[in-house]
C-alpha cells in the first residue's frame, strides 16, 4: 500500500494516481502538465498572437501522443517555428502563418480531432483574416 503522507501539500496516492490539490486544475494520467495562466499578455505583446502561441504549445504537447506520419511531423516542425518566432519577435509573420495553416489543413485528419488543434486553426484563421 502506497504510504499517505501528511501535512501541506500532502495528498493521497491510490495504486500509482497522487492527488493534490491543485488549485482547481485537475489531470489524470502519465505525463500530464499543468499550467496556470493568468489571461497577462505582456506589454508590448499582440493579444491574438498571445493566443495562437498558447494554442501552438497546447497542440504540440498533444501531437507527441499521436501516432506520427508525414503530415504530423511536419506539422509539429511548423509549430516548434511559429512558437519560436512568436517567442523571438513577439509575433508570427504573414508567410509562417500561411505555412502552418497549411500544416494545419494536411494534417487534419488530427487537428479536427483535437480541441487544441481546432484553438489553433481558429488562431491563425483569425491572423490571417480568415
């Protein structure tokens, strides 16, 4: 039997699973992150291109427990550029938009399966005007 620690920060752990709290985040299963964001965009930043940055990493965790193949590769190359290009220059440029959303479109076999792949078609439909 797992032993049950005590005082703060204790939580209970039941065949493998910890439970702790959280502060109203809860995920269950191996490898799991969670992050706590609080809606800040920082100064100077394009609160859209904010939100396709989030959408980009939040796809990018989920690809890595899809099955790869050509197009979820590429797609994830495209992400990994758009998250560095947002985090270097504050934004995505007109050309990288055009290049994901076309990743986007040949993977989307994945992306409209996935909440955080339709977050990011939506994001960059929204840079592009469309």
């Amino acid at each position: 039997m797992a032993e049950k620690k005590t005082g703060p920060g204790a939580g209970h752990s039941y065949g493998g699973i910890r439970i702790t709290n959280t502060g109203g985040n809860v995920t269950i299963g191996d490898h799991n992150k969670v992050t706590q964001t609080t809606g800040a965009v920082p100064p100077g930043r394009d609160p859209a291109q904010e939100e396709l940055l989030e959408a980009v990493r939040r796809l990018r965790a989920d690809l890595e427990g899809v099955v790869a193949n050509a197009q979820t590769t590429a797609l994830a190359a495209e992400l990994a550029d758009a998250e560095d290009e947002i985090e270097g220059t504050g934004r995505a440029g007109t050309g990288r938009l055009t290049r994901l959303r076309s990743a986007l479109a040949d993977a989307g076999a994945v992306t409209g399966v996935l909440a955080s792949g339709v977050a990011a078609v939506q994001a960059v439909g929204a840079l592009l005007g469309g």
